[in-house]
C-alpha cells in the first residue's frame, strides 16, 4: 500500500511517499518561516499562499527523486484539521484535484494523530493496537490521550491556556529571542543556571489532573524581566531565564504524562509535536520511562515537527472518504473519530 501523504496546515508544506505504513520511499518539506520570521508569528495569509507555490514543485521534485509514477500510487491522503482555515484547504484542494485526476482514493488525517503516529512509524517494536499513553506537544496543541490503538482516543488532559510550544514562543519573545522559540530558548538555555529561578506551576482547580496550565510561567518570566530594567540585553540573566522556564516546563510535561501512564497502568508512550525535538526533553522522558519500566517511542528530530510522512504513514491506516464529505476542519479534536468527520 503506497500512499502520497500532503502536510499544509501550518507553515510547513509537506509531501512524502510511505508505503506500508512505515517505509518512507521519499520526502519533501518546505517551509515558509523566513517570510513569517520578522512579524514574530506565523501569518496565515502569507503561509496559505507559500502552500500555493511550493505544492506543485514539491510533488514534482517528490515524484521526480523517487522515481515513482502516480500509477504505483494507492491512496492520496491529507491533513484536514486542526490547523490554519486557509493552509488546511491548500493542502485539502490539493489532494481532492489529485484523487480526481489519478482516479485515487482519499484520506482524511487528522493532523494530532499523525503527530502520535510519527513516532510508531519509526518504532517498529511497539504494536500498534495496544492501550497507549500519546502526548502531543506543538505550537497550537497540547494534548495527553489514553489510545486504545491509533482509532480509538480519550482526552485525559489538554492545556488550559498557552500550548507547550506557545509558551515557549512568548517566552522567547519575551527575552527578545527569535522566532520560534522553542529552538531559540534550548539554544539560550546551554549557558543558563536551570536552577537560577524557581518556577512555580500553579495546581488547577477545575478540570482533570492531566490539564496544563503555562501562563502563570510565561507571567512570572514577565515580572522577572520587568523588575529589572535592560536586563534582557545581559546574556547571563537572559539564558539564567531560558534554562529555568525549560527545565521548569520539561518537568511539569514528564510528571503529568509519566502520572498518566502510572494511573491507567499502561507501559506504552508515544509522543510527537514540534516541542518533542526539544533535547532536555527526550532526555528527561527517556529517563523517567525507563526508571518506571514504560517503552517510550520519541520520532527523530524530523518526524517531530510538521512533515509529510506521518500523514502518509497514518493514512495506510484509514479508511478513504468521499472527495464532496472531505473539507478543512480547522478546530478538529484529537478524539474525534475518523467516522465522525466523514459521515
Ligand atoms: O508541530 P509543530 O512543527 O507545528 C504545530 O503543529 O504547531 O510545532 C511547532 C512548535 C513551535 O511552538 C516551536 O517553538 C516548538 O514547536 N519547538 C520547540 C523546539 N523546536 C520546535 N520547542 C521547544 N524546544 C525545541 N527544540
Ligand atoms: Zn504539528
């Protein structure tokens, strides 16, 4: 089963040939950061219209390298939500003008489970079908699932206010760092003091014990800068910060999802998001896992961030929809089952 798999929903345009769910044949990825760089944040305008100009290239460069012609070609799928409105139909009118033209079948990914899938492509010793933990950290989305497999999802905790990734973006901004931060602060945080500043997480009333809260971290960073005039232009109290808000939020991440796993008794981890390339992180998984006896799968570095090879991965899995029931779900939830959306 060879399947053409199409990433737009955020600023990188992705495209990737997977057969069988797991053996990646090729791979492109482009991404319109530099052009989003100096506003401090993805512009959705700008990202929907770079998807417009790189998706034909990207194809032809894809099918050019690989060698392959759309006749070997099963099934097209594609990443309907959740993402940017605009991004998500690029990638969505794409794949329908491919399915009708190649006469394919179509598949609809939702874009947090390729994200869990990312790293059960690459780990080929976790079954698929198991009771899992999935965690998904990324710019817009914080999510910590019970999986009964990769169909069947339960929320157990989602994040209150900033995701994991959008935290650390203000906190770069914050620090007068770059764009995205989360590269940005883990670059800074090598010659901080991780425990210069004690960050506090605040415990949440309401909701599950599995629900994040990061603004009460991104506000404390804010007082700290504040109290201090200028003293974002000295390289020590700046990287002092970096390195106590990573550790700070690399510990609140692991005790939650490790918590999860202990709770529902489940020896199974899977994680993805663009947050997972973060090294302290894999580090501080890898470590409390092992400890607690957990099998962990963490994708390499480039399946964490948006790619197109989850999303051709995921779709071996999935059954295909009707090119007229398949549109952009821009607030799509991580629980919604895949029926749900194409009925
Ligand atoms: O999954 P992704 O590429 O796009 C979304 O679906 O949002 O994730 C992007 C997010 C950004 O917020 C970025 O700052 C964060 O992932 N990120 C990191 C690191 N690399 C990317 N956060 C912490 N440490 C990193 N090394
Ligand atoms: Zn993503």
């Amino acid at each position: 089963m060879l399947v053409l798999g199409i990433e737009t929903s955020c600023d990188e345009t992705g495209l990737a040939l997977v057969a069988d769910g797991r053996k990646i044949l090729g791979a492109q990825l482009a991404s319109s950061l530099p052009l989003h760089q100096r506003f401090g944040g993805v512009v959705p305008e700008v990202a929907s219209r770079a998807h417009v100009e790189l998706l034909t290239y990207e194809l032809e460069s894809l099918l050019g390298s690989s060698g392959i012609s759309p006749d070997s070609i099963d099934r097209i799928a594609v990443t309907h939500g959740p993402g940017l409105p605009g991004c998500l139909l690029v990638g969505v009118a794409a794949a329908k003008a491919l399915a009708l033209a190649w006469d394919k079948p179509l598949i609809a990914v939702n874009h947090l489970k390729a994200h869990l899938y990312a790293a059960l492509l690459e780990h080929p010793e976790l079954p698929l079908e198991a009771p899992m933990i999935g965690l998904v950290i990324s710019g817009g989305h914080t999510a910590l699932v019970r999986m009964d497999g990769i169909h069947r999802m339960k929320l157990l905790g989602q994040t209150r206010d900033d995701a994991v990734g959008e935290a650390f973006d203000k906190v770069a901004k914050l620090l007068q760092l770059g764009f995205p931060g989360g590269p940005e602060i883990e670059r800074t945080a090598k010659t901080g003091n991780p425990r210069a500043v004690r960050f506090t997480v605040p415990r949440i009333k309401s909701g599950t014990p599995y629900d994040f809260s990061l603004s009460g971290i991104k506000t404390a960073v804010l007082y700290r800068v504040r109290e201090k005039p200028g003293a974002e232009k000295d390289p020590q109290f700046v990287a002092d910060l970096a390195a106590s808000f990573q550790s700070s939020v690399v510990e609140e991440v692991v005790q939650k999802t490790v918590a999860a796993c202990e709770q529902y008794r489940i020896n199974q981890l899977v994680v993805g998001g663009g947050v997972v390339a973060n090294q302290l992180l894999r580090d501080r998984l890898q470590q409390a896992c092992s400890e607690r006896k957990i099998e962990v799968g963490i994708p390499s570095m480039k399946l964490c961030t948006d790619n197109g090879t989850m999303v051709a991965g995921l779709g071996a899995h999935l059954q295909p929809v009707r090119p007229a029931d398949l549109t952009a779900v821009p607030d799509l939830r991580v629980e919604t089952a895949e029926t749900e959306v194409a009925a």
